[in-house]
C-alpha cells in the first residue's frame, strides 16, 4: 500500500500540479495583472499613437501582435505540463510557441515553391537567394605530405561551428532520452543516413573519419557521456526543496536560486524495448521521429534557402532543445503507464506534428532532390536492415512466446489429464 501510494503521488507530481499545489510552490499564473497590461497597450496603441501609412509594415506589425496576444492568454491560461522548473508558464510559453510554428509551417506548406521562398524575405530580407551547399568531403587525408605549409589541413578546415554544436547537442539530446544505448544507436543510424543521402545533399559527404572519429566517438561520444554523467548527478542529488526566505544564509539563498533551474523531482527513464511489443514499437518510433527531425534541419535550410548560420536556423534548434524534454517525458509516460496516462501529451503531438509537417514541406519543395534514386548498394543495405528489424520483432513478439508457453501446457496437461478430455453425462 505504501508503494501504491507513493507511486500515485509520483504520478500527480508528473502529471502537473493542480491550483493548490502550485499555491504551495510560490506560483501563480497573474492572470489578471496580464491582462490588465495587455489591454493598456492595446488602448495605448488605439488612441494614442499614428497608424504609419505603410501596408507592409502594419501587416508585419499585426501578425507579431497578434501572436504576442496569443502568447499572453497561453501562458496564463493553457494546462500545466509535467515539468513545473524554473516555472510553469516557462513550459506554457513554449507550448504556446509550438503552436504558432505548427501554423507558420501549415502556411508555408499550402504556398506554391516560388512563393513560399520568397515569403521568407519578409522574415529577412537577404533570404529568397539560392545557395551553395559545402562539401566537406574531398581530401579525406587525416595527414597530408603534399601540403608542407600545414600537413594537417584537412582537420583544421573540419574544425568550424559545427563541431562545439555536435558536443553541445548531443549533450541536451542525452538529457532528454535519457538512455545511453538509444542515444548511441541514433548516433551511429545519422551517420549511416548521411552515407545513404550525400547524393542527395552535398552537405552529407564527409570524409570517413569526419564520420566515425570526429562526429561519432569525439563530439557526439563525448556530449553522450557527459549528459549521462548529469544524469546521474540528477538522479542521485536530494530533492528536498526550502522556500528562498527561509534560508538564514545569502550563500544558502544563491544556491537555492540556482537550484530553481533544476528539476523539482526526478523520473529515471526505463524503456525496456524487449518487454513487450508496444514499448519495442514505441521505441522504435522514437528513433525514427528522431532522424527525422535531424534530417528535416539540413533539407529545410535547402529547400527554402536559409544559410547554416542564420538566425532561424538557431532559433528552430532551440525551440527544438525547449520542447524535446517535455516531449519525451509525455511519451515515456504514456508508454509506461497507459492506465494512468489515457491521452498522448499535447506537447508530443505538437513536436510530432511539426516533424511530420516540415518533412511534407521538404517533399513539396523539392520532390526531384527527394526522388533522386539511392544507390543500389545503399538500398540492399537498408532492405536488409528492415528486413531484420521485422524478423526480429516477429521473432520476439510472436513465435517466440508461443514456443516458450509450449512445453507450460504439456506439462499442465500430464498433471491434469482430466482437465482437458470431455467426460460425457
């Protein structure tokens, strides 16, 4: 009984705090202040101030106003999700944010090619140009005799921004997952994606030890273990929480602060995918959303024509970084406890959503890039992937569960013979 209550208020916790609760923590939404301020500025905006005689300006104007509107009511009113650090509506804020790109995206979409490029002008001006892809492979030589000036270029070019983002992301991908094997095997299924597409972009051709050296085991091994190393710090750090003007010391109150940005309860993450089907297909699933995304960030900057280094492409990675935990922590619950957890997250379905939702406009854009064919060799290699998954799974979940339960019902029915022959009236 004491377990099956500790387990509910596990589950409350999670699910996010009622009125109450959040009374308890020091939260409150300030619904009324909100929009008391809301409707000053909109007064303001009415009667005090000059509607500028420029049409694109306003309409610039009311589209982010009306966002910012929308964001106001979303973060005082929308429903609490299961992380409540450093604050509620920090979570309600970025719900709210995937709402609108989820709209921005269904726009785009329904736009035809040339337009939907040269709409992004009225994001940023210098967008709607063509671009040039980089190729990173080439001299694939780690050590290069030719070049007496710097035997080592080849390495020195591959050194650029990507390589601190790599570490970085891999990191936060590890915070979310929380698995090593899932995050390793993500990381080695992208690089054998990229061997099978560099026909396709030019950006995926790297050198064999960009691959497997650089991407693999340095940046994305490295940012593996260190998230893994948080994770154990979290799972083993006490969770007992103070109010801040309860603490005597100014040392205790700093520390006290910056615990706020640290969960208020930790949840360790266990997939078990050879449990049983659903989790093994949810798993399975997740992987799959996964790559699609990574993908997604490398086809959209080429179809609508957005260099590696602008602005959106930043902001996209870290809407990306704000939503994944939250997503994640809605699908490991839904998965583990379908009794309890009845309804998929409504974050998982907006991040679900919008993969799916950029990969259409990918497909829309430049279905002849998408079309190219793969290489025969690539494709074998694929078939025989999924051809081993399916058997695997098969295996698994069918005929061996029936192969185990055989010799089970032999057994009952030399001990019980008369349990299974009719004995007539």
């Amino acid at each position: 009984k004491i377990s099956d209550a500790k387990s509910q208020f596990n589950r409350f916790l999670s699910s996010g705090c009622n009125a109450r609760c959040r009374k308890g923590l020091g939260v409150r939404a300030h619904t009324v202040t909100v929009l008391f301020i809301l409707t000053c500025v909109l007064v303001y905006v009415t009667l005090l101030e000059e509607t500028p005689q420029d049409t694109t300006y306003n309409t610039k104007r009311g589209i982010v106003a009306s966002i910012l509107v929308f964001l106001c009511f979303g973060v005082t009113q929308a429903k609490d999700g299961p992380f409540t650090r450093p604050h509620p509506a920090y979570w309600r804020f970025w719900l709210c944010v995937s709402v609108v790109y989820e709209l921005f995206l269904i726009f785009v979409l329904f736009q035809t090619v040339r337009d939907g490029r040269q709409f992004m002008k009225y994001i940023d001006p210098k967008l709607g140009v063509a671009l040039p892809e980089r190729d990173y492979g080439g001299n694939c030589l780690i050590y290069d005799p030719g070049n007496t000036t710097d035997p080592w270029h080849n390495i020195w070019d591959k050194m650029d921004g990507f390589v601190p983002a790599h570490f970085l992301g891999w990191y936060i991908k590890t915070l979310v997952i929380r698995d090593w094997w899932m995050c390793m095997i993500i990381s080695v299924m992208f690089e054998f994606l990229e061997y099978s597409l560099e026909h396709q972009l030019p950006n995926f051709s790297e050198c064999w030890w960009d691959h497997w050296i650089m991407d693999v085991l340095v940046c994305n091994g490295l940012g593996i273990y260190a998230g893994m190393k948080t994770l154990g710090w979290l799972s083993m750090k006490p969770y007992q929480w103070q109010g801040l003007w309860n603490i005597p010391t100014y040392k205790g109150k700093i520390k006290r602060m910056a615990f706020q940005f640290t969960p208020y309860s930790w949840v360790k993450f266990e997939w078990k995918p050879a449990s049983n089907l659903r989790r093994w297909l949810a798993v399975l699933g997740i992987i799959f959303m996964f790559l699609l995304a990574e993908l997604n960030t490398f086809y959209l900057k080429f179809v609508l024509w957005m260099p590696p280094e602008h602005y959106l492409v930043l902001l996209r990675l870290v809407f990306f970084v704000n939503v994944g935990g939250v997503a994640m922590r809605e699908i490991y619950d839904f998965m583990d406890d379908p009794k309890f957890y009845r309804k998929l997250g409504q974050q998982a379905w907006l991040v679900a959503a919008i993969t799916v939702t950029e990969f259409l406009i990918v497909v829309k854009y430049d279905p002849r890039t998408i079309m190219l064919p793969i290489p025969f060799f690539v494709t074998q290699c694929w078939f025989l992937g999924i051809v081993l998954i399916l058997s695997w799974t098969l295996w698994h979940s069918f005929f061996h569960n029936l192969l185990r339960l055989q010799p089970y019902s032999k057994i009952d029915k030399r001990e019980n013979p008369h349990q299974f022959t009719h004995n007539g009236p």
